[in-house]
C-alpha cells in the first residue's frame, strides 16, 4: 500500500532540514582531525606560487618576515564564518517572533531536547581551502620554512582554534607548538604543548601529566601567567606533584602581580574587572534540572510571587523599565542606567545610553545651570546624587566621551553636596593624583574616610593603602578587611602581601596562597577566555566553549572546570540531529569524554562545588570512565550530603542503604536520609521521597514479620521537654519574629539598586537583634513581678501597724476601766467578721509571714 501524501510531508521536511545542516554547519566548530594542511593548499594548481621564491633552501629571515606579512595581509580579507540557520535569538517584530517559536516547535516534536552537538568530533574526510586562505596558508607555510617564529604561531592557532575559518587540526597544531617551543622557548607555545598534554585533546598526544607539567613549568618560568597559574594550582592540589605551599604561593603571586599592574594601568581608579565566569548548568537549574540540584533547591531555590521577576528574562525586565522610565520614575531610569554602564551576561555595556540615563536622572533634580529643582521627592534626591557621582566618574575616565577633569569636578561636588560616596571618593582621588586639582593628600584622606564610612570598598582601599604608607598597619588592616567583604581585588592584594610577609599579621602560606589564588582568578581578562567561550557556547559552536573553559580549567577556576565536566556528562542524555540519523552520527575521539569529565567532576568537587561531587559519585556508581565503585560512590554522597544542601545525595545515601549497595543494608538510616533529603527540599523533593518511604515502609514492615536480618524501622521516642516560664516566652517571641526575616525588598528599591554592591555602598537596613529584644521583656516581666511582691509586702506592713497603734490608742484610753469591759471588747471582736483574704494567710496564720517574705526558703 502506498503512503499517504500526508505521511510523507514531515520525513521530506525532516531531509530538507538535514541538507541545510549540512550546507549551513559553521566551518569552525566540527573539524578537528586531518592530514597536515600542505597538501590541501597545494590542490589549487601550482600555477600560483609565492614572488618571495621556493622554501627548499636554508632559512632566510628577511624572506620569511616578508612572507609573513603578505599572508596576515590576506588572511584578514577573509570573512569570519557564519553561525548555524537554526542559531538565532528571539527577535522583535512578528517575524522575528514568528521564527523562534516555529524553531522552538521543530526542536520539541521532532528533537525531543535540545538541539546540541555532539560535542569534540571529527570528521575524517579533508576540507578544501578556500582561494584566499589556501594563499595565506601557503605563504605562512613559506615562512614558518624559514623560521619565523611568528608565522609558525599563527599556523598552531589556526590549527587548534580554527581561526580564518580554517579546519581543526589538533595533531598539526601540536606539531607546530612543539616545533616553536623548541625553536625559541615561547612560552605560550610552551603552555599549549603542556596543556594538550595534560588534556590529550584530539588524541594529538598521549595524556602525560608529568610532561604537562615539565611544560607548564618551563611556560611559569618564561613568564607566561597561563602557565603559572595551572603550576600553582597544581603544586597546591597535588596533580603530578606533591603539594608545596611554598611554590603555590609564588607562582600565585607571580599572577598576582600581573594582575594587579594591568588594573593601575587604566584610566583614575584602575582598569574595571567584571566577572566573565558564570556555571553554564545554571541556564538549565544545574546539573540535575531545576529543583533537584543544589544550585536551584533548597535556599538556592526561587521563590517568585505574582509580582515577582525571577523567572522573567532580562530583555522583558529591561523593557518594563524602559516603560517606567519614559513615564518619569528615577528608579528606573538609575535602574536602566547602570545596567548601561555595568553591562550584563547578555547586555553589552552602552556607555552613550548610560550618560544619556544619568543626566536624565541629574535632571531631575538640577537644572542645566546647576540650580535645585522645587518639590524633589527624596528618593529622587538620592538618586540623582548618585546619577552625579557617575556622570563624573564618565568624566574622570573618558569613559563613552572626551576625558574632562573640570566637568567631572562640578558633578562631583555636586553629588558631595548631597553626600555620595562614590563622589567623595572619586574627588579624593583627583586630590590625590593631582588630576585638574593641587595635589593634597590629606584632603584626599579626608574624602576617602567619609566614602569608606558609608561602606565603599574602593575608598576603604585606598583609605588603607594611605595607613599603610604612614605605618599604621593595623588600622590598614581593619580597612583592607572591611573592602574584602565586598570582594574588591586590591584589598585582596594587599591582605595576601602582610599575611605572606607577616606584617601586622601571622604568617601563614595557606592564607596567603588563597588570597594570591582570588587577585588572579578575579582578573579574569588577564589570564582566560571565559568571554570567547561564553559567546561560542550561546552561538552554539560547543567544541570552541569546550576548548575555552578547558584551558581556564587546567589553570584551577572551580567555574572551568564544572563547565567542562558539564558539556563531556555522558549521564545526560543527549538527542541531536546526529543522534537521530544513523548516517550523519559521528565518533567523538578527540578525548575520551568520560574519563575527561570524571577528571573536571573531581577537580569541582574538590573546589567544594556540591552538584559536581554528586556526580562524582555517579560516576563511580555506573562506571564512567572508571570501574564501578560503589563505595567511592557511597562516600562521595556522603560528603556531599554532611553540606545538608543537596537534597539528591541524601536521596541517594537512603536508597543504597535500602538496597545495601555500597553499605551496609538498614532501613531504619534509610528512612533517615529520605527524611533529611525531605527537610532540605520541601517542595521539589515532596514526591519521590513519599512515594520511596510507602515502599521502604512496606519492606520493612515485612522484614519485622519474617524475622529478617535487616535493621527495619523504628520510631524514636519523642522525649516532652518542661519548659520554664523564661523558656516558654522565649520560644513563643522567636515564633512571633520568626516572619520579620521574610522581608523581601521591592526589586526597584533605591536601597538594592543594581550594581551598587559593586563599588561597596550597598544598603544594610536596621535589624532587631531578637535576642537583646527576648531578654529586654524578660527582665522587664521580673521587675513587674518583683515590684508587685514588694508593694504588697509594705502595704500589708503598713495596715499591721495601723491596727496595732489604734489598739494602743484604744488600750491606754480604756485603761482605768474594769476587766469586764476589755473582755466584753474582746468577745465583740471575736465575733466581728474577719476579712477575707482570698488565698493569701490570715494574719494569725503561721504561714503568714512566708507569703509577706516571698517563699524565701521554699
């Protein structure tokens, strides 16, 4: 019987989509593996040769020099590649939004997940050269013939990155790194034939650690701060080498000081230094999804509400603060200023649009001859202050316009007048440097300590460095310490030099080499390429990210090598185009994923990152790239779960102690671990931990009936706690002050404004300590308590001794009288009523003088 026509409309629309993949691949992200390039070049004819002469003879520098710049001359002419038909980002409009979704429909119905490379492939059949860079190649060749170490460069990176669109060649471009360090000792070609050492990526060269790091050695010592900071890591976590604190914290300090220089090199007030690294597993809510890793459960989970944005993107939270602020509100426009200036994972900083932000701020406020505007609500006082301060710091650095000191003055006194600290600190600054002003440093002291009252990180910095200079180092600590906390990369510095050389503090190697180890990872652009791996992991390009995170890895950052780890999980499981069509899939043999990415889990884990030390275990569990292990898989669950944040560990350790894998066989400690794993995450972990404890229960229960071996459950007793009066009102205070905690801050609040926890001067609201508040009402009770027990006693006191000086009274006036009238007095007075006195004794009553002292003795 013949198909219907219908059937075969989405295998023809599956085939069409298969050829535009093959036509449209980009051509520097799936070519790895292939014959040395000079045969490829040489298939467009020997009619084109080179004016600078044949290679064959002896090195000739002049030639080589010559040859080289002809080809960078045609290299550049080339057009960088374009990225995959199906890689493109929501846009605006109809269209725009019309093609995403339609592409994000295609992916759901006929991918089933993500659309993904597999990731380092290789494709054995050579890829001809376009006209152009078959020239240049050859020309590069020439060169590299006669020695120049410039062209024998560029043939590696070409060959390791794919630059100018040329095809991946990881044995070619080991053979030119090789080939330069050993012509000339270059120490970045050192460092890549020590990192493909240590990697074995491409299969290029056997793994060897110990020649990795005979290379990345000879890279430190060249001066090479890739290579230094992958020997310090190294010496200190133990890779091929024993640990040695004292040869982490010099090379460490090595990077440190590079670090620190390219920062004083910028503009007044050091180059800025953002933060590039970010875990890509975190776009996906971590390594096991949302909610069941440690990085989206538990405290880390988002708790959103109706008017929340914790799930909204950052172009619809940016739109609705364009909407705010065309409609006047300053918190949003300081909002959207700053996200100009700052920049953003996905934003790129627009220094126009941020002056533009800011001076519609300050406006609000000033008018443009300098005066106050009537009726200016404070929050949009305060605002502006700041809208001034970075307006001039804009000035000051020439950042987005003409560098102007005089300008950037008038903002800043402006923004002084109302007391902005980044604007005391920035004119302290030009007090100091002398920048349009007389140098004075004890004016700028004077700006730097009013900024670093009021929290701010750089000028606590420099108030620092100024105590340091004077002798007081201990001061300069307190203000060092104090910037620290904000994270700033100089007080870092500064608190690594004294604890290194024990100045003001202890000497102490393992101090010192972790504060070396945050300067030089926080001076991310100094020593990596998070930004190129970053960008090539959005546009797709896997095996270029790979690549990029693989080297900021080797160096030691936590954030490379989760990363790594992530993109090689054989774990995940992975549906692709190539998955899918038995023709189009390819070997993935540029490095053996799984032991690769067990090598980066344990690098991670050991960096304390949780998520990846539950991987760990995994792995051991199932035998990826290792035997299985189950006790190794045990005991790495349990390290993870003693963090009391992952949910899934302890998860896990309940369901290998029900079925007794990897450790001793107990329901009782299993139904302990489903217990934890439930209070650590009550919400995502509410479903499979019940419906684990209904199937532990029932085997335990029938354990108990057959007399098994096995530990069943048992109910601890529930021990009943007598509380104090004290104890009780203390428990009843903290249940009613337990939801002051909750306060969630309005995501628009002039006191969370974006970025300000940057510069340090972020707000720290007035907390109620409610223990001082706990004991403050208990001791006020007591007083009340003891000031009653003592008005009762005098008052009972005083109406004693009004009684007994009326009989007095009574006595001597009746004192000549006979006997019988006293007696018959005395009959009156028995009969007369007493008083009642409730439950307190009457006064002939021997217990009458215990409730008048207190029970005191009782």
């Amino acid at each position: 019987m013949r198909p219907r026509l219908q059937r075969l409309v989405p295998l023809f629309f599956v085939l069409f989509s298969l050829c535009l993949y093959a036509t449209a691949r980009p051509e520097d992200a799936d070519y790895a593996r292939q014959k040395p390039i000079g045969g490829s070049a040489g298939q467009h004819g020997e009619s084109w040769k080179s004016r600078w002469g044949n290679t064959e003879g002896g090195a000739n520098p002049h030639q080589g020099m010559l040859a080289f710049d002809e080809a960078v001359t045609l290299l550049h002419k080339i057009k960088p590649a374009t990225a995959p038909w199906w890689n493109f980002d929501k846009k605006s409009g109809i269209l725009g939004t019309s093609a995403y979704y339609a592409k994000e429909v295609f992916f759901i119905l006929f991918m089933n997940g993500p659309p993904q490379h597999e990731l380092l492939t290789t494709n054995p059949q050579p890829k001809k050269l376009g006209h152009a860079l078959s020239q240049g190649v050859t020309l590069l060749e020439e060169a590299a013939a006669h020695k120049n170490p410039d062209a024998i460069f560029t043939l590696a990176e070409m060959n390791f990155y794919g630059n100018y669109t040329h095809p991946r060649n990881y044995s070619e471009a080991f053979r030119r790194y090789h080939e330069l360090a050993t012509l000339n000792g270059n120490a970045s070609a050192q460092h890549m034939v020590g990192f493909m050492h240590a990697t074995g990526i491409g299969g290029a060269v056997k793994q060897d650690q110990a020649k990795a790091m005979l290379y990345y050695t000879l890279g430190a010592e060249g001066g090479d701060v890739r290579s230094e900071m992958a020997v310090a890591y190294r010496h200190s976590a133990g890779i091929s080498a024993p640990r040695d604190c004292e040869e982490a914290v010099y090379f460490y300090k090595e990077a440190a000081k590079k670090a620190i220089a390219y920062m004083r090199s910028g503009p007044p007030g050091g180059h800025s230094m953002p933060r590039e690294s970010y875990n890509i597993a975190d776009e996906e809510g971590g390594v096991y999804g949302e909610g069941a890793s440690a990085s989206s459960s538990g405290q880390n989970a988002k708790v959103t509400s109706v008017y929340s944005d914790a799930f909204s993107s950052l172009d619809d939270v940016f739109e609705y603060m364009d909407l705010q602020a065309r409609k006047g509100d300053a918190r949003a426009t300081f909002n959207l200023a700053k996200l100009n200036y700052d920049g953003a994972r996905t934003l790129k900083r627009d220094l126009p649009a941020a002056k533009k932000r800011f001076l519609e701020l300050a406006r609000m406020y000033w008018t443009p001859s300098g005066k106050v505007n009537a009726n200016v609500s404070p929050t949009t006082e305060k605002l502006a202050s700041k809208a001034a301060g970075y307006l001039g710091r804009m000035f000051l650095r020439g950042e987005g316009m003409p560098q102007s000191f005089d300008i950037a003055k008038t903002w800043f006194r402006r923004g002084m007048e109302l007391g902005d600290a980044l604007s005391q600190y920035s004119m302290g600054l030009m007090y100091l440097k002398g920048l349009g002003v007389p140098e004075d440093p004890v004016k700028a002291a004077e700006l730097f300590g009013a900024a670093a009252d009021q929290d701010l990180a750089v000028a606590q910095v420099r108030l620092g460095a100024l105590f340091l200079d004077q002798g007081d180092v201990s001061i300069a600590i307190k203000y060092f310490e104090l910037a620290a906390r904000h994270g700033h990369l100089e007080a870092f510095y500064y608190l690594a030099e004294m604890t290194h050389s024990g100045v003001g503090r202890d000497k102490s190697c393992p101090v010192a080499a972790a504060y070396y180890k945050i300067v030089a990872e926080k001076a991310e652009l100094v020593s990596t390429s998070f930004p190129e791996a970053n960008e090539a992991y959005t546009n797709g390009h896997l095996e270029t990210a790979l690549v990029g995170y693989m080297m900021a890895a080797e160096q030691g950052f936590e954030v490379g090598q989760a990363n790594v780890a992530y993109l090689l999980d054989q774990v995940k499981p992975r549906f692709t185009f190539a998955s899918l069509v038995p023709f189009m899939k390819q070997k993935a043999s540029l490095a053996s994923d799984a032991f690769l990415a067990l090598i980066y889990w344990t690098r991670s884990a050991e960096q304390k990152n949780v998520d990846s030390m539950v991987k760990m275990g995994d792995y051991y569990l199932m035998g990826f790239g290792t035997k299985p292990d189950q006790e190794k898989a045990a005991a790495c669950y349990q390290a993870a779960a003693e963090t009391m944040r992952s949910a899934q560990a302890m998860w896990n350790l309940g369901w290998m102690h029900e079925n007794g894998i990897g450790i001793d066989q107990d329901f009782h400690l299993a139904k302990r671990h489903y217990d934890m794993a439930l209070e650590t995450n009550p919400r995502e972990a509410y479903l499979p931990v019940v419906m684990a404890l209904y199937k532990l229960r029932l085997r335990s229960w029938w354990n108990t009936l057959t007399h098994g071996n096995i530990k069943s459950i048992q109910e601890e007793p529930v021990v009943k706690k007598d509380w104090t009066l004290s104890q009780w009102l203390s428990a009843f205070l903290e249940a009613e002050l337990e939801g002051w905690d909750e306060y969630e801050p309005d995501d628009y609040d002039d006191s969370h404004t974006a970025g300000d926890d940057y510069y340090g001067d972020g707000y720290h609201g007035n907390e109620i300590d409610s223990d001082i508040l706990e004991s403050l009402i208990i001791l006020a009770l007591s007083g009340a308590l003891a000031f009653l027990f003592y008005y009762r006693t005098q008052r009972q006191r005083r109406q004693e001794e009004e009684r007994r000086r009326q009989q007095e009274q009574q006595q001597h006036l009746n004192g000549n009288q006979g006997m019988a009238v006293p007696q018959q007095q005395g009959q009156a007075q028995g009969q007369a009523p007493q008083q009642d006195r409730g439950l307190f004794p009457g006064l002939g009553d021997p217990e009458f003088m215990d409730w008048v002292a207190g029970g005191v003795g009782h």
